[in-house]
C-alpha cells in the first residue's frame, strides 16, 4: 500500500517553523507525537547548519520536508519481547580511551537505541524527547534497503542477473557513463561514472542530485545521472556515490512495475510484522522512491528489519532473499583487475578483526545513523544519532561500540 505524503514549503527550502503539518500518525489511532514541531531544511541537513535542538525535530519529521511515500505497518504486528537477561555494563574503547554506555550516547548525540539478541530485546533507550513512536531518518542506511529489495526482486525473478546491463531496465542511460555498466557494479558504486560526494559542497554531484529532488520534477534526478561523465572503466574503480542508489531504484522501479515502497510492505513490512508506518521520501510526487536516502521508521522496525536480514530473509519457512545473499551482500568483493574493495552491495563489512572473524555488517548513514548486524552472536543494534554536522560528528568510532556490545553478549 502507498499513500502519498505532501510536504508544505520545505521541498523549496523554506523553513517550516511556523508550519504545523498534522502528520498520519502509528496506524493504531494516535496522532504522531512530533508533528507540532518546527523543523529546518534539507538544506540545512546537508550543509551542517542545524541547532542541535532542531537537528533532533527535523531527523525525526522527515517526510514533513519532501512527498513521500508510506508504508504501512503490517495487519499481524509481532511483539519484541524483552531478554531474560538485559545487556550487561559495557566499555567502548575507542584510540585508547574507554567510555561506559552513557558516556558513549552523550558525546555521540545518541538519540535511539537497540540491541537485539537471538530476537530478544537486551537494551532499548530513547533520548532527547523520542518515544516508542517515534519514526527517525535513516539517510544512507537506505541504501541497504534498496540493496535488500534488489535480493528480493532476484529471487522472484523479476531481475534476471547482477550481471544484467543497466540499460537493460532503464533503456533511457542508453548512451550515457551508463552505458556498459551492469547491475552488480552499481551494487558496488563501481560504475566508473564520475561523482563527488562531499555533502557540504553546494557545487557537488551530491548536491546537484539533491537540489533536482527540491525541484520535484518527474525524472529530475535521473537526468543528474544520465548527464555524467565517465571517469573509469566500470567494475574498475570504487567511488562513494549516492546518485548510484537513485539508478539502482530506476532499476527496480522498472523491474518491479510498481512502487517500490509497494514492494517493501509486500514482501517485507506486512509478512515480518512491523508494528509501524514507515516513510520514504519520493523524487517528484508518485515518482521514484529515493533509493538513497530518505527512509523513516521506529527503533523497533528498524530492530526487526535487521532480524529479517540477520536470518537470511526466512520467514515461516518462506525465502524472500535468494540463498547466501546477505552473505554475499555483506562480504568485501574485488573488483575488475583484481583490486579488493572492502564494501558489499550498498552495506558495510566490519572494520575490525573480531567483525570481520563473526561477518558483522552494518547499514550506515551520515549524521550518525546505523543497522548493525553480527550473525555469529545473532545480534542487531539499532543507533540513531543527531549529530549536527554530516560527517565528523561523533567522538567515538560507532564500530568499537558494536564490538563492546558483542564482547558483553559472548559471555552468556
């Protein structure tokens, strides 16, 4: 199901502070509870210029800045049960400093937090005015879910192969840096094409992308691809590339037929229970979901999404993902002529020994955003953060804090 959320002025990069918008609320009747509250402008997201305060009422009100989509919670919502036991005292050591939990949520702005093992709950702490309810932005941890709806869409069938041309689903890059590149080089940002990231750029790839999407004009932001360049030979070179993510979901767009937030409540949000409407932001309204950015939901949903991958995508019996494909998403690759590449497809292996050692990968997005997933201990940790700025935000490595938690979950 796909209802469209209208924004007021935001799309324009107008401030919304004196413009209450009465958002749809959890689905079970109550109003959201932050729906009164002024909020910034994307804008000001990406150049790093809210408040503190407004970052926190703005991470949490996204939809309120672009049309989005909903996606409805499921019929049959399953509870997260509390853990026998809860999540033992931890010590995040992090360039030699330790820090305990609460240390850990004050300097990194921690606005949420989830740890899940064996699908139990161990630890579940909101802060700065957040409540079971509410729904927060993920940004890049997007891309992991357009990267999950992509193993979905080939084990249906509805994709033939990661070796299939770009082209071949989206016939208008024809003749474009496009051209010649296949399904799996856009999975590892390695199509070659010419892109800068840098979010506080105005003159970036990054913020053309993103002004085309205030421009809510249909295909927009797939003309800000279909307009770049060539920089190398594809499948040769890795460059972070949020733009990428919008081709891979002009991709399923066109596979799938439908929506791709359809998809996601049909074979993910309605089966696995998710007690919540989650949102995601759309290129123009009834467009392309933003396959990088833009995705809303609550702690909780979050907590199961990551349960849904953490088991392969099984549900009573059922695969939804192809067999292996987490693995396979999860893992380091090596690219053409042999350079390895310590990246998946649109998710991110460990950065320690011990990750690497138990195949820990997380889903993770600026300003502090992460979906942490360790199959060895069976655990999925849940952060949100509020840092202000996008990148340089947090003051301990969000990786030494996942392995302080799977180091207090190994003795049990």
């Amino acid at each position: 199901m796909q209802t469209l959320r209208l924004p007021l002025l935001a799309a324009l990069g107008l401030t919304l502070a004196c413009l209450p918008t009465h958002a749809q609320g959890q689905g079970q009747g109550e109003p959201y509870p932050h729906a009164e509250e002024p909020i910034g402008t994307v804008r000001e997201i990406y150049d790093g210029a809210l408040s503190p305060e407004m970052a926190v009422r703005t991470f949490r009100n996204i939809d309120r800045l672009f049309p989005s989509a909903t996606i409805a919670r499921s019929s049959r919502p399953v509870p997260l049960r509390p853990a026998a036991e809860p999540l033992p005292p931890i010590t995040i050591t992090d360039e030699g400093v330790g820090y305990d939990l609460d240390e850990f949520l004050e300097v990194n702005r921690v606005a949420g937090l989830l740890v899940l093992q064996d699908g139990r709950v161990k630890l579940e702490r909101y802060r700065f005015g957040n409540t079971e309810q509410t729904r927060w932005m993920s940004m890049s941890v997007a891309k992991s879910v357009t990267a999950t709806l992509f193993g979905a869409a080939l084990k249906e069938g509805l994709i033939g192969s990661l070796a299939d041309p770009v082209t071949r689903y989206v016939p208008s890059l024809i003749g474009s840096a496009y051209d010649g590149v296949s399904l799996r080089d856009v999975l590892m940002m390695a199509s070659g094409v010419r892109w800068s990231e840098t979010y506080t750029d105005p003159e970036s790839d990054r913020r053309d992308l993103l002004e085309a999407q205030i421009g809510q004009e249909p295909g927009g932001a797939l003309a800000i691809m279909r307009a770049l360049p060539r920089a190398a030979d594809p499948g040769t070179v890795n460059r972070y590339n949020t733009g990428e993510t919008q081709v891979a979901a002009e991709v399923l767009r066109s596979a799938l037929g439908r929506p791709l937030s359809e998809y996601l409540h049909e074979r993910i949000w309605e089966p696995f229970g998710m007690e919540a409407d989650a949102t995601w932001w759309l290129e123009s309204p009834g467009g392309v979901e933003i396959g990088g950015s833009g995705f809303s939901a609550t702690l909780r949903d979050y907590g199961r999404l990551g349960l849904f991958v953490l088991q392969d995508g099984v549900m009573s019996g059922e695969s939804i993902l192809p067999d292996g494909w987490m693995r396979e998403a999860s893992t380091p690759k090596v690219l053409r002529g042999g350079a390895a590449l310590d990246y998946g497809y649109l998710w991110w292996p460990g950065t320690s020994a011990a990750a690497r050692r138990e195949g820990a990968y997380a889903g993770q997005g600026i300003h502090g955003q992460f979906l942490y997933i360790n199959p060895a201990m069976h655990v999925v940790v849940v952060v949100w953060s509020a840092q202000p700025r996008p990148t340089g935000g947090a003051v301990v490595d969000a990786w030494a804090f996942f392995d302080a938690v799977s180091d207090g979950l190994r003795v049990r």
